[in-house]
C-alpha cells in the first residue's frame, strides 16, 4: 500500500531485497515477472503508472517508467511464450471501462 516492494527467496522471512517508496507512496495494484527474461519485472500502481525493472541493469532503481494518461489502469498481465526463442513480451492492460490495451515491451527487456 506504500509502493515498497519485496523480493523474497521462498525459505526465508527476510526479504533479499526492498525496494522502498518504489512509486512515490503509490499503492501497488499489480506485479508480474516476464516471462521470457527471468530478471525483468513489471509494477503497476494506482496513478495508472507502468515501472520497468530489470535487475541486471540495474537493481536500485526501475529501468523506465510508462504512464497511462488517457484512463485509469484496473489491471495489469503479461503475455509472452518463454519456449520460443524470439522473445515477444506484451503487457495486457484492464481499464476501468472495460477497454483492454496491449502493449509489447522492447526487446532488450524482453529477450531470454
């Protein structure tokens, strides 16, 4: 609710990384790893902002931040096929409306 984010290893209490104040104090509606590049992840937080990590360029900070201006983001999920080598990440975004938008992230995030 705080925009502070975890990284937990599954045997431990103690988070191996936090990230906090993440989204300047916005909660947090969705997270989602990628699925065809294991070091990226995606932040969705309730201004509708999109935030871009990937740890292995830089694991203080998200790479890019995206913001939805046209309407409010209810939800957030990500497509790809992590079998094939070509690397297609997309991002499916729920509106409030109803409308559905999906947005394919550049390749450098998205490449195994």
């Amino acid at each position: 609710s705080d925009g502070s984010i975890r990284l937990h290893q599954m045997t431990s209490e103690c988070p191996l990384m936090q990230w906090n104040n993440s989204t300047n104090g916005q909660p947090i509606i969705a997270l989602q790893w990628a699925l065809t590049r294991p070091a990226v992840f995606f932040a969705l937080d309730a201004a509708s902002n999109i935030y871009i990590w990937d740890l292995l360029e830089n694991d203080l900070l998200p790479v890019a931040k995206e913001t939805i201006p046209s309407e409010k983001v209810a939800a957030m999920a990500v497509l790809g096929e992590p079998e094939k080598a070509n690397g297609l990440l997309g991002i499916v975004l729920a509106k409030e409306s109803g409308q559905i938008d999906i947005q394919y992230v550049k390749k450098k995030w998205a490449s195994p």
